[in-house]
C-alpha cells in the first residue's frame, strides 16, 4: 500500500505514453516544441513492468495520457497488456479523439473501459485557432466511435479567455441537455515557458457558472457540490447530463488527491504543478531489481507535497504540460 506522509492513498497512476502530440493546442506547448529522442523514453516493456511493480504496491487505477497517448506505437498491445496486469482494475485514457474514430473498438476490446476527450468548442474555426490545425469533425467522429464501442466518455474543454470563454462555453453545456454525458471545463494551469499567456488567459469556475447560468439557467449542484474525482459536479434544470468544474487554480482539491504520474521519460512526478520527480528509467536501466524499484516508488510516495503553490505565485517551470500528461 503506498501511502504519504499526510496519510493519502495513492491508488492512481496517469502515464504519459508520449511527449508527441498530432496537435499544438496553444495552452499547452509551443508551436515548434521539440520531442525528446525515443531512446530517452520508456520502452513498451518497461512501462508493463512497472505497471505490475505498481499494482503491486496497492495502484489499481491506471490512466495513459501524453502527449496524445494514441499516436504512441503499439497503443492497443500496451493497452491490453496493462488491463491484464494482476491488480490493475481499470485503465482509461485522456485523448484528443482525433484517431478515435478508427481505434476506439480495437482499444475497447483491448480492456479500455473509459475515454476523457478534450474538446474545447464546438465551433470549426475556434477550435482550429486553439489546437493550431485539428479538425474538430474528427473529434466529434471519435466521440461516437467511443460510445459505439461501449466505453465511458466524458468531455474535457479547458478554457481560455478571448478564445472560448463564452458561447462555446455554453455550446458544450448545452449538449447535456439532450445527451447523459458529463462535460468537463478546465481552469487553466501555468507552466514552463507558456506560463504568462497560461495566467493571463486563465477562466474561473465562478465566472464560468455566471455565463453558463445567465443563458441556460441557473445551475444546480450535484452531490451537495462534493468532489467527484478532481471535478465538482452540477447539472442545468432540464440537464440529463452533468456539467464538471476541475478548478485547480482557484479551489484545489490536494487534500483527496490520490494519483501520482509517471512521465514518459519515466520520471516519478509527485504532484502535477510541483517540480519534484524521481528518476525511475535510470535505476531500471542500471540493472534495479523489482524490490529496489519498490523501495524507491514508495520513498518518492511519502515525499509527495502537500499541494501545489499557486497561490503563491510557485509556478512549476521544468515541464510543460504535453511531457506530464495532465
Ligand atoms: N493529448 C491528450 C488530450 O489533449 O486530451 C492528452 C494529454 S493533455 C496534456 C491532457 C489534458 O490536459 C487535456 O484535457 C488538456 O486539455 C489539458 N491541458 C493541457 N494544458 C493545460 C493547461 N495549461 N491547463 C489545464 N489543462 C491543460
Ligand atoms: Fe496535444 Fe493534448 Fe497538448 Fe493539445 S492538450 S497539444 S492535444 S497533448
């Protein structure tokens, strides 16, 4: 069981397959950001082995991510063989669904049970000027190729301001009007080198409910507004569907926080907006054998800070966002 120094669990690893992306969205890299080497990324076989180190120190909820996690090679083998792990109960992936459309029924038999798709506006031209060249058509297709192939999809639009801070906002609210699906907005975190465009452009969830609520009705908390997951949950007075607020910058949830990430360059990260991260590539490549590696995930683990510190203007600048994974 790994457990930190406050007592928190940590069940939940998200692991960033990739640092490549198909897209460029301007919240998250740099037009010409430059991928690390392959050599310098985990190997296929060493991510299944340390999925089975860490379903055996106690993580059962495994999320692939990236960089867009479905442009990675072998995607459904690694998929398949991380549901299969002993221990691992569920295996879900954070995708841009632009190459949903043709993998989501291969992944799905392959044990993929859940799809969050990002998708920040419903408009063409808007969510061009965000990815800097998607077409959101073929999202849209993957978001249907998923719910054909039975997995579970929520939507994930992250908001920034002067590009879909208002009636794309309500577009994508809208749908949970007609479709029992949880649509998620994301307040926009800072890092690295896109850090001020990142604080300058940021969307809260108080003013995103005031514009949601001004045109479609006032909304109305779900669960008593408890947590579920990292979003808080409401629905529209008519809704079928739910609307989520993961609001990291102005309501953090650290305190339930049970994942840690796993970068694909294989370092350990303890916290999505703190710096800190251990090495796991170079033990394993030196010859670690699988109780050394346990040794050291669990030291990392009861490290993990407390929270992030962006309250103090503590902004992490080692990484951004495509090399964590989200
Ligand atoms: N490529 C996949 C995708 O876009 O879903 C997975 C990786 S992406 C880094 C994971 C999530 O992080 C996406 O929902 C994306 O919108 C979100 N994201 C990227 N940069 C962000 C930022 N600066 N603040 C908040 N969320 C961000
Ligand atoms: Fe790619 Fe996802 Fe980053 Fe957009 S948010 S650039 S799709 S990794």
């Amino acid at each position: 069981m790994s457990v930190d120094r406050f007592g928190r669990h940590i069940t939940y690893l998200r692991i960033s397959l990739t640092d490549k992306c198909n897209l460029r969205c301007v919240y998250c890299m740099p037009e010409d950001m430059t991928f690390r080497p392959r050599a310098e990324l985990l190997q296929d076989e060493e991510i299944f082995r340390l999925v089975r180190i860490f379903a055996e120190l106690g993580f059962y909820k495994f999320r692939l991510t990236g960089g867009e996690p479905t442009v990675r090679a072998n995607i459904v083998n690694i998929v398949r063989q991380i549901a299969e792990t002993p221990g691992v109960r569920t295996v879900a992936m954070t995708t841009n669904g632009i190459l949903l459309s043709r993998l989501a029924q291969p992944l799905a038999q392959a044990g993929l049970k859940r799809v969050n798709v990002s998708i920040d506006t419903l408009n063409p031209d808007k969510f061009r000027k965000l990815t800097r060249w998607g077409d959101v058509q073929d999202v849209w297709e993957g978001v249907h190729a998923a719910e054909a192939a039975g997995l579970g999809v929520k939507l994930n639009a992250v908001v920034v301001r002067g590009y879909n801070d208002k009636e794309d906002v309500v577009d994508l609210a809208r749908l949970t009007l007609y479709q029992p699906w949880q649509v998620r907005f994301i307040e926009m975190m800072p890092f690295g080198d896109v850090a001020d465009f990142q604080q300058a452009g940021v969307v809260t969830q108080k003013e995103l409910m005031a514009t949601i609520g001004a045109e479609l009705g006032e909304l109305v908390p779900v669960n008593e507004g408890r947590l579920d997951g990292e979003a808080r949950l409401y629905r529209l007075p008519d809704g079928i569907g739910t609307i989520g607020f993961i609001s990291s910058v102005t309501q953090p949830f650290c305190a339930s926080c049970t994942r840690a990430r796993l970068t694909a360059d294989g370092r350990l990260r303890l916290c999505l907006l703190r710096e800190k991260e251990v090495n796991l590539l170079k033990p394993m490549r030196q010859g670690a054998s699988d109780d050394e590696l346990k040794g050291i995930i669990e030291e990392a683990i009861w490290w993990k800070p407390w929270g992030h510190g962006l309250s103090a203007n503590v902004i992490p600048r080692n990484r951004v966002m495509s090399e964590i994974g989200g």
